[in-house]
C-alpha cells in the first residue's frame, strides 16, 4: 500500500471523524435550531410574532456570517397550541430534524408536554414564551428562561389595583397550566396583602365559550378582573362582560398577545391594561428597540408589537449564548456559555444568567390600550 493511498485515506476519513464529533444539528458551516409554536388556529398571532422576531435576528447573525462561521437555520413546525401535538413536533424536531437546540416556544401547556422530551434527550430550550413556574422550579439545566415569571407580572398587577384602592378582584383564567399559574401567581400576591379573590372562573383552551364566566365574576361586581389566557378567549370575555353593564378594569397578563388582543378588541379594547415582559416596542429611547425598529424596517416588516420583539431578545441572548461556546460546538458548551451572562446589557436590557440560576430577567412593567388600538405606558 503506497504513501499516497494511505494519505488519501486518511483525508478521506477525516472529514467523516469531525463529523461524528459534531453535536447534532451543528455543521462546519451550520447550526439547525427548532421552534414549535401556534402557526394556525386561534393562537397563531402569539406563534407568528414570536417567530416573525427571532428569525429577523438570526437573519440579521447570518447577513454578518453567522456565528463562528456557521449560519443559523431555523425549523419551525406548528403545534396550534395543543399541548400533545407539541409532544409530536418536538420529537420531530429532535429526532427527524435533529436540531441543536430549541428556541422560542409558546405557551405554557406546550412547553409542559416538550418538557420531558427534551431534558431526557439533553437539548437546551431557550426563551420560551410563558412565565410558568413549571419552567423555573425544580431547577432544569436544559431551560433559560429570558423573561420574567407570572408571578412576577401578576405581583405588579396587584401592587398596582390595591395601591389605588381596588380590592374587589376577580380572576378569569384558562383551563391549564398556563391559567392555573396565572391564578397561583395573584392568589400569592393577594394573601401578601391580606386579601382573597372574589371569584374565579374559567375559560376552555382555544375556545371563546365564556358565558358561564361571565355569569360568575359579575355576580360579584368586581372592581377588577385579572385575566390569564389568550387573545381570543379574553377578548370574547371582555366583550360580554361590558355588554352584561361590568364596569371592572381589566388587566392582562403579557401571554395573551398585546397587538393581537387590541386588533381583536377594536374600539371596545380601550383602557385593557397588560403587564409587559419586554420594553416598549414603539419606544427608540430604548436601545434594544431602536435596533429592533432598524432590523425589521430592513426586512420591510412594519408591525411591531411586543410578543415578536420578545422573539427578537430571545435570539439575541442565544446567539449571544453561541458565541460564548466558541467554535467547539456542544450542547454542554452552549449552556456554558449561556450561564457565563452574568450580567449582560443587551441594550438597556439586562440579562442576568449563572450556573444556579437560567432566569434572565425579572423587568416587567404596565400598560393599557389607547385610543385607536395605540399602546400607552
């Protein structure tokens, strides 16, 4: 066998030795991340925004050649916001599509069932969209939260409607984890006053059937009605609560799709307030957003609204994440990286992160639907 076989061979197999060192979805040249989310049904507007945000980020990555030299793709499969279908696409995203990491889901419910999947197959799940507790405690390695909880959101809510003197609050919330967070999360903010709700009710998953709850939060002529679920659901309630004569403020958490809840209520939606996770999208003094702004008028995308500018953040502290791991791609090295943001300034935007903890940010502040649909602080 002559020397230049040998090394021949030799080229040949390496190639297919780096290869197999690579970490599932990772290439020389690429990175494959995965997102399931509400493309269709009476959710998509959450899923549609979110995406519409961390693909013009990673758009933005890949236009400056990518991280490390790898550009980033990203694989989108549609759950409708139903948690067993989201079982189905996260391993389909894992096994058939064999992403690196997973990336910017929505809801609650969904990312519940995604949960088991994903810490069994070690795959790192990053900024989800939903302040569940279930996705904070216990502690799981695999998941960075970059928003805040809703326990944070739902605390502020109640800071805000006792310290003007509301007490008199009701709690309309969706049938599932999602819901059942939201309500825990006002129950503990309420028993720290010294207060109880009025009453509760409760709303179907992707259905608007609501006059049951109608009919039991105004038999206590609340004075507020704090809401957990999403866009459609909340504005049929909202909708037949003031046509049932309730004169109650109405506040939501940031889940329900701010833009797509104003656009779903018209007229009917002013004085709606909703606790934000991210800053005001329509804001240029903040430094995040005026390069968010910059970002989709290139992509020739005006609507800007919270939840895609959430998209955005999350795709930024990943791919800030990326860097950090250094051209050896792992999924280990990603969250190496990932926990090394102690304290990192996206833009007037702090993300804090640490081996102990995979909870970026605690920021959430109020607002309310203007006249004409316009958002105010």
């Amino acid at each position: 066998m002559t020397n230049r076989f040998l090394l021949a061979l030799a080229a040949c197999a390496l190639p297919l030795a780096v290869a197999a060192q690579q970490a599932p979805g990772v290439t020389p040249t690429t990175i494959v991340l995965g997102q399931s989310a509400a493309f269709t049904g009476p959710a998509a507007q959450l899923g549609i925004q979110m995406n519409v945000g961390v693909k013009v980020y990673l758009d933005h990555v890949n236009a400056q050649g990518g991280v490390h030299g790898r550009k980033i793709e990203l694989r989108t499969r549609d759950d409708k916001y139903e948690a067993k279908l989201c079982a189905e696409t996260t391993r389909k995203l894992i096994e058939e599509d064999r992403v690196f990491a997973l990336i910017g889901y929505v809801g609650t419910p969904t990312s519940a069932a995604a949960l088991p999947i994903f810490t069994e197959a070690k795959v790192p799940f990053v900024g989800p969209f939903t302040g569940a507790e279930l996705l904070r405690e216990p502690f799981n390695r695999y998941i960075f939260n970059v928003r805040a909880s809703y326990y944070d959101e739902t605390e502020e809510i109640v800071e805000q409607l006792v310290s003007t003197g509301t007490k008199n609050i009701a709690v309309f919330y969706q049938d599932d984890n999602y819901g059942l967070a939201g309500l825990k999360g006002v129950e503990l903010a309420m028993q720290r006053r010294k207060l109880k709700i009025s009453a509760t009710a409760t709303v179907e998953r992707n259905t608007t059937a609501v006059a049951a709850a109608v009919k039991k939060i105004i038999a206590v002529k609340p004075d507020a009605v704090v809401m957990v679920s999403a866009y459609t659901s909340i504005a049929a309630f909202v909708r037949a609560m003031k046509k049932a004569g309730s004169g109650a403020q109405f506040h939501n958490v940031s889940f329900v799709g701010s833009k797509a809840l104003a656009d779903a209520l018209g007229d009917e939606g002013y004085g709606v307030a909703i606790s934000q996770v991210v800053p005001f999208p329509w804001s240029p003094t903040t430094q995040i957003v005026r390069e968010y702004q910059a970002l989709l008028k290139a992509a020739r995308i005006t609507d800007y609204n919270f939840s895609s500018l959430e998209g955005f953040i999350v795709a930024k502290v990943f791919t800030e994440g990326l860097r950090r791991a250094g051209r050896d791609l792992t999924r280990e090295r990603l969250i190496a990286g990932l926990e090394a943001m102690a304290n990192v300034d996206l833009g007037d935007f702090i993300v804090r992160f640490g081996p102990n903890n995979h909870s970026g940010s605690k920021w959430v502040d109020l607002t309310m639907i203007g006249r004409g649909g316009k958002f105010v602080r």
